[in-house]
C-alpha cells in the first residue's frame, strides 16, 4: 500500500471559508476524513447543504467520509452590547437574563442566578477578565466583582469552573438540534461541557428515543469531567472523546491540558474508543499560509501518542488557506508515523469483550511478525475494527462493512481504510484480492490477516484469523 497512507485521521470543520462543492471536494481528496458541523454557528438550511456537498464529495472521490454534529452545550455568553465596555479591577458588574445592556448590567444568554453560587469565579471574554460571583439579586441576576483590567464585547463566551451544571447541560438549543438531525445523514454527536458519564446517558437515551444510529463524542473542557474517576467513566460510557482544549485551557489552566490530552488518549485506547484532539493545532493558518514550529511539534505530539484523529477549526472554518492547512497536516501526520512508532501504554481494552479484544491484539501481533501488507477486518458495527486499532498497528486496517453508517465511522478511526460490501463467508478475502487486482498494494505478492466472525453480519460474532496470500 502506498506509502503516504496516514493512520492518525483528519476532522475538518465546515464554514464560511470551505462551504462550495468544490472546496469540499478538494479538501476530501487532500486528505480530509471527516467534516464538522459546528452548531454554535450552524443553521439548519447551512448544515443541510454541507451533508449534501460532503455526501457527493466523498462518492466523487471514493472514500467513505464522517460528518459529526457539534452541539453547541451550555456555552454561556454575553447578550448584545450597546458598545465595548472597559472594565477595571474592583469595579462591579451585574449579570442579568433578563435585561438589555444599560451601563454596568450587562445581558447574558443564561440564567447564571439558577446556577451559581456566591464566591464561585466566573471569567469573562474567553477568560480575559477574571470575575468574582459577588452576590445573586434577583430571580434572573447576578453581581460579580472584576479582578484584572480588561475590555469586554457582545456575544464573548463566559466560563463556570466550579459552577455546578446539575446534569442540565442539554439545552433547549441542543434538543431543537437533535431532532433535526435524527433523521439527516449524521455519524456522530459531540456533547459540549461533559460533566458525567450521566450526560452521555442522557444524550443516547435521546438519540435512541429519536431513531438516530449517530455515535456520541464527549467534549471534554470542564473541571469537573477531568477528575480522575469522571473521565474513566466518561470514556466507558462514551464512543470517542475531543480534548475541546480551548474552554479548557480557561477552565482548568493552559498548563493542565497537555497532561489531560495525554491521560484521554491512552483511555481511548485502553478502551478502544475514538480519541480527537481540537483547538488551534494549526491555528496561525487562519492568516499565513505555513505552520508555527510550535504547531507542527503540537500536530505530531499527537500523533506519537497515538490519538485517532486531529481536528482543524477556524483554521478551515474560517482562515485563507484551509487546503494548504490540511496539506500541511497531512505532512506532519506522515512523517512523524513514518519516523517514530505510537507511544506504548501499559494498559488495554479493560471492558467485557474479552474474547474480541484478545483476538484484536493476536492478529495485531501476528500481522507486524509476518510483516504483512495489511490486516483486513470484517465488522458490522466497526467494534472488531476498532478494537485492532486500539492496538495501533503499523500498518492499514482494511475494514469491510455491510453498513455504510459503519464504513462513514471508521473514517475517523485510527489506520482505517473502510469499505462497503455485502455480507458474505469471504467478503475480507474476496475485497482483499479485489485491491491485488487493482495495485492497491505495494507488492505484486501480498500477505494480509484476516479478523472475521463464522456468523457473517452478526455483531459480536469474531473468532477468527487467518493469514492469506494473494498474487
């Protein structure tokens, strides 16, 4: 197989900057797997048209494609303001829900007064200007007390670290959203604020209950999720997790987030769950056509320690070279997987699926033994697919699926490479010599491990391996 094949995948999110059929296109064949919605910016026609663009971009290219739906949670924001507010320490402020901008009360996009508690921070501006929750006034208001010198503007967001949510992070905004897209062409959701393995629950009950066959990405990016304990279990409990490292940053400290970033990756592999890291990986591409040394030391950290995918945001949402970013990732990407193997973990798939995992590390190991060409992984569901990959093989996962949902959600994970065939005794096998035939391989003998199930298109039915040789 060719050698510029990346195993750590690309998600892209869908703007302003990227919206024609064309860009869609040209992103997809340069190496985009999956595309972003962003909901917090999103409308319903906008969203619709992308689907459509991403769907017939990936049957012009001939890859399967994931599209996820990123809720935009309980993003607190201020309301509208007459104009930009200067603010100094010492000064008081009032935050009210139900007001319009008058002076020192500003509007905000949320009932805080239900929420927060005296004494609790609360930053402003992304972070910018650190408050202090001073007293709650009324049914709808609040007052908090500046700690720094700053500027304040309409619509900037507001971080809660040590508020309390109470489970009630799915907003009537999200709900609106959902049953829009239970019925659309949608992989996966991304849940904003996770504070508990309970959200994840609630969400799923929610798409089940609307019919959506959609996988659920925990956004992490608040304090609470990080405890130790919280986040095993919101990896259990979850389908993949983002490392959302913006609001995280300000919720917790910048220095906090790498270490975070490291302990969810390696709890999405021990528990072979979608690992993707976002925020700003690139972002000084929104205006200059190459990376930061810092950057590409950030893209490639990522990479060694095995995260699935990596997520690009204003940076083709928004910025002037949203090709070049993606072109300049995949670079990285290849050469750091290309030079330096994934960084090992002591711990593997600890959940029920004994025999599917152990069966996922044998053909792993045997195929990196017998230095095969790829392994071919037959899957319903994308499970046995997922669980070779949360070995991190070096070398192509070849996934063969019924279920064109299933083929659309390995395309975000790691090494990957998902095609949509029927059912059958020999699908792995016949689609393997179907590649022989058109030079998908490197080598005109190829050698390739097998991982299917005696039952054909039953889930949770892999018992098998077999090694093959096609010429």
């Amino acid at each position: 197989m060719s050698a510029i094949f990346k195993r750590t995948k690309i998600l892209a999110t869908v703007g302003p900057a990227c919206d024609s059929p064309e860009q869609i296109e040209e992103m997809l064949a340069s190496g985009v797997n999956g595309f972003r919605l962003n909901f917090s910016h999103a409308t319903f026609e906008g969203a619709a048209t992308a689907i459509e663009n991403v769907r017939n971009a990936s049957r012009n290219v001939g890859k399967p494609v994931a599209v996820l739906q990123d809720l935009q949670g309980p993003k607190v924001r201020l309301g509208m303001l007459n104009e930009n507010l200067t603010v100094a320490k010492g000064d008081e402020l009032t935050l009210d829900y139900a007001a319009e901008h008058d002076g020192t009360t500003l509007p905000v996009q949320y009932n805080l007064a239900e929420k927060v508690r005296t004494g609790e921070p609360l930053y402003l501006f992304d972070g910018k200007v650190k408050t202090i929750v001073s007293g709650i006034v009324s049914e709808t208001a609040i007052t908090v007390r500046v700690e720094n010198d700053g500027v304040l503007m309409s619509k900037k967001g507001i971080n809660l670290p040590e508020t309390d949510f109470g489970g009630d992070i799915i907003t009537e905004k999200d709900k609106a959203d959902l049953e829009w897209g239970a019925d659309k062409d949608i992989d996966y959701v991304s849940l904003s604020f996770v504070q508990s393995a309970d959200d994840i629950r609630n969400l799923r009950t929610m798409l089940r209950e609307k019919g959506s066959t959609a996988r659920i990405i925990a956004k992490i990016e608040t304090k609470a999720s990080i405890d130790k304990q919280a986040l095993e279990d919101i990896v259990k409990v979850s389908d993949g997790v983002m490392v959302a490292r913006g609001d995280l940053a300000v919720e917790v400290g910048p220095e906090v987030v790498p270490i975070v970033q490291r302990r969810i990756i390696a709890l999405c592999r021990k528990y072979g769950k979608l690992s993707i890291v976002a925020t700003q990986m690139m972002a000084s591409m929104v205006d200059n056509p190459e990376p930061t040394r810092a950057e590409v030391s950030d893209v490639a950290t990522a990479v060694i320690l095995g995260a699935d995918t990596v997520m690009l945001s204003d940076e083709t949402a928004m910025g002037k070279y949203p090709l070049e970013t993606i072109q300049a990732m995949k670079r990285v990407i290849v050469y750091t997987q290309d030079n330096t193997p994934p960084a090992p973990i002591t711990e593997m798939l600890g959940d029920e699926n004994t025999q599917r995992t152990a069966i996922g590390a044998a053909a792993v190991k045997l195929a990196e033994e017998l230095k095969v060409e790829a392994l071919v992984a037959e899957t319903k569901s994308g499970a046995t697919a997922r669980d070779i990959a949360a070995f991190r093989p070096n070398l192509p996962i070849i996934s063969v699926t019924s279920s064109e949902r299933t083929a659309q959600q390995l395309a975000l994970a790691y090494a990957n490479k998902s095609f949509t065939r029927p059912d059958g005794e020999k699908a792995g096998l016949e689609l393997a010599r179907e590649l022989q035939a058109q030079n998908y391989f490197d080598t005109p003998r190829t050698t390739v491990v097998i991982v299917s199930g005696r039952q054909p298109g039953l889930i949770g039915a892999t018992d098998t391996i077999r090694v093959r040789v096609l010429e």
